[in-house]
C-alpha cells in the first residue's frame, strides 16, 4: 500500500471517529451515559454497532474520550490566556477567570466533566486508571492557578488549597449559571468570580507583603 493510499485511510477513519464522537455525545445528553447505548449512538452516526468496535470497544471509552478531549481544550484555553504573562497576580486571576469562562460558554462541557450525562449528581466514574487520568488531566488546567499562589509566597500546600477553592467555588457559580437559579438572587456570576478571585488574592497580599 503507498503512503498516499495509508494517509487517505487515516484520514477516513479519523473521520468516522469523529463523527461517532459528536453522535455519541448528543446520545450521551439525552439519554445519559447508563441509558445510552452503542446501537444508539451507531444509529445516530450511521453505522452498525459492529463498525464502533473497530474504534471503540465500549460506550465508557467513548464518553472517556469525549470527557479527555474537553479537558484538553479546558488546559490548552487557560494555558494560552497565561502563556504571555510574567506577573504572578496576573496569572493568577487570568488563569481562574479562563477557567471560569470556558465552562460558562460551554454548558455541555461541564455536564461531561462532571459526569452529569449520567444522570444528576452522584459519585461517578469510568475505570480506576481512567478517573486516574482524567483528574490529572482537570489537575493540570487548573494547575497555572497553584503555581502563580506559590509564585506569589505561599507554601504549596496552601497554593493546592487557593486552587481548589476557586475551582469549587466557580463550579458552583457555573451550576447556577446554566441552571438559571442565578437569576432569582439577582447577581451577576462573572462579577461574584472576580470578586472571589480578587478575595483570594488580597489574602495573599495581606500575609505576604509584595
């Protein structure tokens, strides 16, 4: 076979792969992740449920890519909105406030992340070393946050800790962001993270004089 002839079919199958992806994940919305099933997705792609096999040998692995892909383009958003910046309180916000704004642009995203195709929130998972790469994959989006506390004077303990605290507390504005209940508190949830972010990081300046 020429190189020619193997490129068109790396190409062809990457595209049916995709294409399994972007059914899935609408299947995967619908129906959740222990309602969905491989006919269903095959159906909605348009192939038989054998020709997934070929790319995918379960509903898991699929949903595993679909979630690994997410937080790749979640690390690649806040590595690119940091990579220019050599001031560490700036980093650090800009690091959070990407965070931030990936997921309130893309509500679907956070429901893959969090395992809510699955059908509300409860304690979930895919293979031990699956969640194991995932977490590190969430663990290194999240990590320019941690390393600009630390680059500010903290320990890395509390740098770990300043991390966590603004990923929970922008998960929790993002859920009621895209379930409306920010609505009956009458506040804006951009405007509470940046005051979070701002909160966090006039601590560190308090403790630690710049």
């Amino acid at each position: 076979m020429t190189d020619q002839k193997i490129s068109r079919k790396r190409v062809l199958a990457e595209g049916k792969r995709q294409l399994i992806l972007g059914a899935a994940k609408e299947v995967f919305a619908s129906e959740g992740l222990e309602g969905a099933s491989l006919r269903a997705i095959a159906a909605k792609a348009g192939y038989t449920p054998a020709a997934l096999y070929f790319h995918f040998p379960s509903k898991e692995a699929i949903y595993a890519d679909l979630l690994r892909s997410s937080l790749l383009s979640l690390q690649s958003e806040v590595s690119r909105a940091v990579s220019e910046l050599n001031q560490p309180r700036c980093s650090l916000h800009t690091a959070a406030m990407a965070f931030y704004h990936y997921y309130a642009r893309n509500a679907r995203e956070l429901d893959l992340g969090f395992y809510l195709f699955r059908g509300g929130m409860k304690p979930a998972g895919l293979s031990k070393e699956t969640d194991t790469e995932l977490n590190k994959a969430l663990d290194n989006a999240l990590r320019p946050i941690a390393a600009a506390a630390a680059e500010l004077g903290v320990s890395q303990q509390e740098a770990d800790l300043i991390m966590v605290g603004i990923f929970a507390h922008a998960t929790g504005l993002l859920l009621l962001l895209h379930t409306g209940r920010i609505k009956m508190f009458n506040a804006a949830p951009e405007a509470l993270m940046e005051a979070f972010v701002e909160s966090k990081l006039r601590e560190i300046e308090t403790r630690i004089p710049q």
